[in-house]
C-alpha cells in the first residue's frame, strides 16, 4: 500500500478542489485500500473472539455481526456475562447476567446511537453518502510517527466526529469523539491497530480506547471468520422488556467496541 503515499500531495495541492471533493477522494481510495467495495459487499458476515483488557481484568468475548446493521457482542468473566445486541430494527438491547432474575434492557440516548453505529457492517467512509455520512476535508496531522489525514464526519445531521486516516495506507488509524456528558466535554479515541486481511478485506485487529488520555481498555481480536453462519435469531432479544437504564449503569456496563 505504500504506493499510494504519492496520493497525499496530490490530494492536497488541487488547486480548484473543495473541502467536500477531498474528502470523497480520501474516502474513494481508502475504500480501494482495503479491499474495495465488491470484495466488501461479498463479506456478509463475521464472527470474531478476542481478548478485552479492563482495570487489570481480562474478559473473553465473542462478536457476531451482519450486514447491513446486526451486532451481536457477549462478553464473559468468570462469574458474569453481558450480551448487548441489536438486529438493525428495534432499539439495542443487552442482558447483564447477574440481575436477578436476568432480564432484558434497551441502551438509551447516547449509548443506543453509538451502538447502533458501531453495528454498521462497514467502516463510515464506504459508501458514504448513500448511508447518511457527510464528510469534511480538515488537514494534515500526526497519529505517533504516522503522517495522517483529517477528515470531520457527521453521522445523519446528529452524531459526529474525527477519523484520522494514514496518509500512506489510507487505513483508519483514530477516530476522535466530543461530548458533553454531565456539564463537561469528553474527548474519547478509538485507535486502531494491527490491520489484517480476513476474506480480502482488510480489518483491524487491535483496539484501543481512551477518555481524556485515560486508557480505558485495549480489546484483540484472535480469530477472525468471514461468511459464516450465523443462527438467525442470535440479535434477537430473548425477552422484550421495555426497561429503562440509569445514565450511570449504562456507563458502566459498555462494551468495548470492536470494529471500525
């Protein structure tokens, strides 16, 4: 993929190019970088295990996803599991298994968005327009020693955020997220790493999640699948409970997010 650090000048210089038209040529050739979009739209399905570090802790888990936006996540300690879900329609649920008795819950406001974006099949610069995506050219930057591109993306007129794509690979190293939570700005990153291909497409393998330069936990894929069978009914809740939870246990019961 080095061959494409030659793009980056190129991008850069167009005199008679806007902000919008290089966005969509950062996005046109990250597409082509990992893969394209007929390689893309013949993976159907993934199925992932992994490793979550946490606070000292380590958590396995198993990651079920779908195109176009089902996402399955459980996640498992030796005395607990949590499964949060959704199957592209209703509202995403998840199961803590130490209520007694286990019930079902649906993720409110921010955490029911944001999981329902991370359950889109692709990354936001596929396709982007055609899936509510607006994206805007912002400069250069530096993600550690790597040159980088900065792109502004706006979710559906709602949700936005950075993504910082390297300016060699055109792989999506960072994606930066603002939010005010409590009266106070958040800045949490996602950064990737460990890019592999799995089915001709290429994906991270490594996750790691920051809130304010805090680390808050690295997650690893161990195996990656593509196109396997999925049972149908594995996004599904098992009850339908119409519950509502605090802000506080939906901090504390997310789930790392493993893919983008």
């Amino acid at each position: 993929m080095r061959v494409l650090r030659w793009l980056l000048p190129v991008i850069l210089l167009l005199p008679l190019a806007g902000r919008a038209d290089q966005a969509d040529e950062v996005a046109r050739i990250h597409t082509e970088a990992i893969g394209g979009r007929q390689r893309m739209e013949q993976m159907r399905t993934l199925r992932a295990t992994g490793r979550v570090e946490i606070g000292g802790r380590v958590m396995t888990f198993v990651l079920l996803a779908e195109r176009p936006n089902r996402l399955r996540m459980e996640t498992r300690t030796e005395n607990r599991r949590i499964i949060q879900a959704t199957n592209g329609v209703d509202a995403p649920w998840q199961l803590l298994s130490d209520d007694d008795p286990p019930r079902v819950t649906q993720l409110q406001d921010f955490a029911a968005r944001e999981f329902a974006a991370d359950a889109e099949f692709d990354d936001p610069l596929v396709n982007y327009a055609a899936r509510g995506y607006a994206l805007d050219y912002a400069g250069v930057a530096r993600v550690g020693d790597r040159p980088a591109i900065r792109l502004l993306v706006t979710r559906r007129l709602v949700d936005s955020f950075e993504l910082l794509v390297d300016a060699e690979t055109y792989f999506i190293l960072q994606r930066i997220t603002r939010q005010v939570r409590q009266g106070r700005e958040i800045t949490t990153e996602i950064r990737f790493d460990d890019h592999r291909p799995v089915g001709g497409v290429i994906i991270p393998h490594r996750f790691l999640k920051y809130a304010d330069g805090r680390l808050l936990y690295e997650s690893r894929f161990e195996t990656v699948e593509a196109n396997v069978p999925i049972p149908p009914d594995s996004f599904n809740p098992p009850i339908l409970v119409n519950v509502q939870l605090p802000a506080a246990a939906t901090e504390t019961g997310e789930i790392p997010d493993a893919a983008k």
